[in-house]
C-alpha cells in the first residue's frame, strides 16, 4: 500500500484538509498530530480550508461548534501570539462566495462542524461543492474517522487526493501487520463495546492468540451471536477472561495468563481496557496489562481511549510504536485490508 503524502501536493494552491476535529476539552493532542501537516502546506504558500465535526449533534447545537477548537488550533500553530497567520472562522459552508473570498484573504479558513448538516453523513455529493469548486486538492489527515463513508472522507473522489503526514504515519505502521507480520503475534480486546466482537473470526485468521478483556467475556457469555462457533476455551487461540468476582476487572490470574502470551509476541495490538477503567478500584487489570505490552520487545500498536491513557499515565508512551487514532478504525483496516478513505 503506498499513499500519496501531502509532500506531493502542489505549491500556491488552494487545499482541503480534512482534520480529526473531535476533540475532547483540555486534550489538544488530536490537533497537534496535524500540526506538521499544516505547516507543510504554509511552507508550499497554499491556502488551507480546515474541515471536520465534533461529537453528534443533532441539528446546530452550539455546543458542538468547532469555533474554540479553531482558536485552539490557532494558539498551537501561533504560540506567542504572533498573529502572523492570517485566519478566519466560516460559519456557512454553503456561501461559495464567501468561501472564495475568505481563501483570497486568508492563509487559512476553518469551517464550522460539517455534521450540524445532514449531506456530511449521508454522503450527499452536492454537499462541499461549493468549498470543492474554489480548491484544487484535497487532504485528509483523519485517520480516526476513515472507515465511516462521509462527505468529508470521500472529497478524494471530487479532487486530487492526498494523505496528511499523520495519517500516512498511521496507517502504514498497521499496515505493517498485514504486509509484514512477525509471529507470534497477539491481539487484546476490551472494553464495553460489543462490536469488537463482529471481528472476532477474521482477527482469528490474523492472529496467533486472541486475548479478550473488559466487558467483553460477559458478553461473550450471554452469549453474543457474534462470538459463536468460536473456540473460546483458555487453551484455544482466542482466550477469554475469567474475570475477577465483581466482574470489573481481570483477575489475577487472567493478568498472569495474558502476561506470559504477551512476553512471548513479536507484534502485539492492543484495542479496549481490561476493567472499569474509571474506577480507581477496577484499573489494576489495565494498568498491569500497560507495563507487560510497553515492556515487551514486540512492535506494539494500541488504540487510544482508555488504552491510551494507561500507557500515559505509565510514562510509556516512547515505548510503543504507534497509538491509534481509534480502535475501531485500527480494527477494520487489519481485516478488510482498506477503508473507504482510499480506493
């Protein structure tokens, strides 16, 4: 797989980046993974439409604006405030006119949350024509959101496309697992989220053990028409938690079980935490999980979320090689191989 980098992109024109814009209050880290992406672009003089949503917002809900996200934005872009970047938020994604305009003044247009309107999610094609019929290329640097079939992810199909340096980063590292796979090689499930179980048979065919934690065993035992017909036996490929009494956490002995099949990997992928991660009592599961897969010597790739935030809170983010944008997304490129952010 070879993505076409923003490094391709042609100097002084006008660009759409598609940005992960979704981001949570006092965490701008999804917004510092695009920085080096828009500096490329400020360095080639182009001038850049930022584009993304916010949450899911049912109608305009000013609570979802992507206005103090633009401003974030602008004060990690301009640290000292500077103001040598000339900027300006657009409310109205359909006033071609002012669009145009507002690329012509402006080194940089940000356009508020593209889901307050309906053809972003259904993948209306007229909408963005007019934000599409004022620029030249399009860029996406939202990895978090390229297995949904929306507007913004699909612009490539409407312009040249091309992939942000975060994005390309993101994807060939998991890529690496599919092209490139180094056995044994593990794969960890949890969390709350059922859906990681519709992967369960094509990750089987991925991985050499299967590791599932969280919440996921209790669903597993109701039992979920995802996970039948699967071995789910501890001396099976795919090894499913006993869960401690309280059913919060792992137990001690699954944390001993999971600890020996992750010393032994050579690629570990890691999506969902192992317990109530909110809860300071049913974190221990996670924590002890963190410290054996950044330890390891395997090439180790994690979603973010919960499982992100044991290894911050470890100080062992140096010791993985890629944390995901998102579980979900990580998921679907290993078993589809694609996503329909790319052809």
């Amino acid at each position: 797989m070879k993505l076409r980098s923003v490094e391709e992109v042609l100097p002084n024109t006008r660009v759409i980046l598609r940005m992960d814009l979704d981001v949570a209050e006092g965490d701008d880290s999804r917004l510092i993974k695009s920085i080096p992406t828009i500096k490329l672009l400020l360095e080639k003089k182009c001038k850049i439409a930022i584009i993304g949503h916010k949450g899911r917002p049912e109608g305009k809900d000013e609570k979802l604006s992507l206005r103090p996200v633009y401003l974030e934005l602008m004060s990690l872009l301009e640290p000292n405030g500077e103001n040598i970047i000339e900027s300006i938020f657009v409310e109205d994604v359909g006033d071609r006119e002012r669009l145009d305009l507002s690329l012509v003044k402006n080194d940089i247009i940000f356009l508020e949350n593209l889901r307050y309107w309906k053809g972003e999610e259904s993948n209306d094609p007229d909408f963005l024509k007019n934000l599409v019929e004022v620029c030249q290329f399009y860029v996406d640097d939202a990895f978090a959101v390229a297995h949904r079939k929306h507007r913004s992810i699909m612009l490539y199909r409407s312009l040249p496309g091309f992939y942000g340096l975060a994005f390309v980063d993101e994807a060939e590292k998991i890529m690496k697992v599919i092209e490139k796979p180094e056995r044994p090689l593990t794969i960890i499930l949890g969390g709350a989220k059922e859906d990681k179980l519709t992967y369960l048979k094509e990750l089987a065919e991925i991985a050499d053990k299967i590791l599932i934690g969280g919440k996921l065993p209790l669903l597993i035992q109701n039992p979920s028409p995802a996970a039948r017909d699967l071995p789910l036996t501890r001396e099976a490929k795919i090894v499913v938690a006993k869960l401690r009494e309280d059913t919060f956490d792992l137990s001690d002995e699954d944390i001993e079980d999971f600890k020996k099949v992750i010393g032994e990997s050579k690629m570990i992928i890691w999506a969902g935490a192992m317990g109530w991660f909110e809860k300071d009592d049913c974190k221990n599961g996670t924590m002890e999980i963190a410290r054996a897969v950044a330890n390891s010597s395997a090439y180790k790739i994690i979603a973010g979320g919960d499982t992100g935030a044991s290894i911050k809170d470890l100080g062992l983010e140096d010791k993985i090689d890629l944390v995901a944008s998102g579980g979900g997304v990580m998921l679907e490129l290993l078993v589809k191989g694609k996503l329909p952010a790319w052809e």
